[in-house]
C-alpha cells in the first residue's frame, strides 16, 4: 500500500491530517491479515480441484458397481435360464 498517496486521497476526501494518518496507520499494520484477490483465487482453485478429484472417484466407483451388479443380474439369469 503506497502511505503517501494514500494519505493525499484521505486528506482530498475532506478527513484531517490527524484522522488520514490514523486510518493509514491501522491499515498498514493489519494489511498482513487482509485477504487478496490471488489468495482467494489460488485457495478456491485449489478446493476446487480437489472436489473434483473426489467427485471422479466417487463417479468411477459408481460405475464399477453398477457394472458388477449388471454383470451379476446378467450371470444369475442365464444360470437360472439353463435350468
């Protein structure tokens, strides 16, 4: 955060020099805990991906038990023809 033109928008925005350099200061010293927009960006992303990893998975044991059940209800039914 540039301080300088910081304090010159305050002061043009009708806030005293007392007043302009006080809300400088508490941004400064919380700015480490302000979130950017590449944090978010970089976090949602990866939450992202990792829902969609879970979601492939789940999607792919799915299909292999609806296979297995198919192919079960296939083997139970010939033998039952047979008979």
């Amino acid at each position: 955060m540039n301080a300088i033109a910081s304090l010159k928008s305050l002061r043009e925005a009708g806030l005293s020099e007392t007043q302009a350099e006080a809300i400088v200061t508490v941004v400064e010293e919380r700015e480490g805990d302000l979130v950017t927009k590449e944090y978010l960006d970089h976090t949602i992303r990866a939450e992202i991906s990792e829902l969609e990893n879970c979601v492939t998975q789940k999607l792919i044991t799915l299909g292999i038990t609806i296979t297995g059940v198919v192919l079960a209800g296939v083997y139970f039914m010939l033998n039952y023809a047979k008979q």
